[in-house]
C-alpha cells in the first residue's frame, strides 16, 4: 500500500493537465511510496485523451476516476474514495508540484502524521517560465486548508467524514471554499497543522485581464453563494473575515455601485494596461452584489 496519494480534480483544463500530471510522476520519492489519483469531472475537452496519454508514460500508480459533472466537493469524495495512501495530498488541475512536493509531505508529518501540512504555493502567469521555486513571504496565504497544496492523513479526514462517502461537504455544489468548510472541521476537531515552505508548488493565475469578464463575474457569484453557506455552516468572525462578508467590506462595495463605478470600471478595462485592475474590481463589484442579493 501506497504511503501517500497525490490526488486532483480536473476539469476542462486540458492545456494544462498533461504538464501537472509530469510534475506529479516526477517526484523524488520511490514510485513504490506514492500513487496518483486524478477525478475527471465531466471534462469535455481534451482531457480524457490527456490522461489516456500520462497512463502511457506514468512511472507510479495512476488511478483515474471519471464522473459527470457534480462539482469539486463530489469530485474530491470520489477521489478519496479511489485512494489508498495513509495521507493524502491535495492539488488542483492548474498546480505544478515541484520534485521534492511529496517527500516535504512526508517529512513534515514524521513527526505527527495526524496534523495538516500546508504547502508552499507560488502564483505565476506561465508553466514555461518558472521563477525558482523559492517561497517568500509575497506568497503568503492565510488559508488554513487550501487544497492547492495540503496534506492530511486518512485518519483525520475519517474522524470528520460527514458519512455516506462525504469527507467535503457535497453541499458545496458550486465554486469556493469546499476546502475551506473541511479545513474547519479538522480545527474545529483538534488538528493541528504545520507549513513547509520547501513543500512547493506553483500555481497557474493568467492575468485577469486575460480572462473572460463574464465567465469571471458569474464564478464569483457562485462564490459569493457557497461564502453564505459557509456563513450558515460556520458563523463566526473567522468566516466573516475569510470571506468578507462583513459591514465594512459590504459598505464600501455599496458606495461604489451608488457612485456607478462600474461603468467606469467597464470603461478602463478597455485599455490593456488597466485591464487587470479593472477586472479585479468588476469581479468583486459581483462579488458583494451577489451577497447583498442574497440579504
């Protein structure tokens, strides 16, 4: 039996897949210690050939769940439910894990397998040009259990499990903070956790200028849907700090949709030197608009 899983969900991100499948072959552990675990969550790109095409060249144990679309809290169950490592090791399908990823993992929990290892993650706007792969307190990330780079034993996660195959809360149907809600049980039960900073991975972040506005500003209602579950799951100022959901973050997003900034945001945008900023601000304008709509 394997001692530790890899595992990823996947969903139409055939450009990038095949890349974060290598870096998870190409580990410094012996194959004989780890396997691979990829969820392909009702792709309907090119990914399925994608995967065909790693089981060909894969040096470890790859096992490959394939599911109609239900989301990444169903995806990551049925994951966890093909894996048979003592400690599982989170990352998602735009996240290329360095070498050295799993044995950091390893290394990390020798000395309490039960507490959580958070990983070094490293955002970057291209697989092609990787700066070393050094963390620095610019990549810092306040997320407790961020599944583009944590780990946990099988242990912990059985001891939280909701039942009936659930270790992330199937309720989280749309996108955001599945990982979020998890990572508060296993607090919430105790666990403890560390970070390594030489655990790394880098993550894939075009920039948002690049990136369809539309399509953004709908993932970021959906998110602000699943923020006020968490919310009703885990109410506190924990989760009201996480994700912002709090006067002072809802007053100034209101001032600035009475001033109509948006149109002027709308306007900026169209000009590439400020398209980013100005979708950063579109896309938080959705943000609390969906919140505010929802009371």
């Amino acid at each position: 039996m394997p001692a530790v899983t890899l595992q990823l969900c996947t969903f139409n991100r055939a450009h990038l897949l095949g890349r974060v499948l290598d870096g998870c072959f190409e580990q410094s552990v012996t194959p004989e210690n780890f396997e691979v675990v990829v969820v392909d969550d009702g792709s309907t790109d090119a990914t399925p050939a994608v995967i065909e095409a790693a089981k060909a060249r894969a040096p470890v144990s790859l096992r490959v769940v394939t599911q109609a679309n239900a989301g990444l809290a169903r995806a990551r169950n049925a994951g966890i439910a093909a894996s048979r490592g003592d400690r599982l090791i989170f990352i998602d399908d735009d996240v290329l894990p360095m070498p050295t990823l799993v044995a950091e993992h390893l290394r990390s929990a020798a000395k309490d397998p039960d507490r959580v290892v958070r990983g070094a993650v490293i955002e970057v706007e291209s697989f092609e040009r990787l700066p070393p792969p050094i963390w620095s307190l610019r990549d810092y990330s306040a997320n407790w259990f961020w599944t583009s780079n944590v780990s946990v034993s099988r242990r912990r996660l059985d001891a939280v499990a909701l039942g009936d195959g659930a270790w992330f809360d199937p309720a989280f149907s749309e996108y955001g903070w599945e990982d979020i809600e998890l990572g508060l049980r296993l607090r919430d039960a105790g666990t403890r956790a560390v970070f390594n900073k030489r655990a790394v991975a880098f993550h894939y972040k075009p920039p948002l200028g690049t990136l369809d506005l539309e399509r953004l500003e709908r993932q970021k209602r959906a998110q602000a849907r699943t923020a006020r579950l968490l919310a009703e799951k885990h109410p506190g100022w924990r989760v009201a700090l996480a994700t912002g959901d709090h006067p002072l973050r809802r007053g100034l997003h209101r001032a600035s949709r009475r001033l109509h900034l948006d149109a002027a945001w709308r306007k900026l945008g169209g000009a590439p030197r400020f398209a980013g900023l100005a979708a950063h601000a579109l896309a938080g304008d959705a943000y609390f608009d969906e919140l505010d709509r929802l009371g």
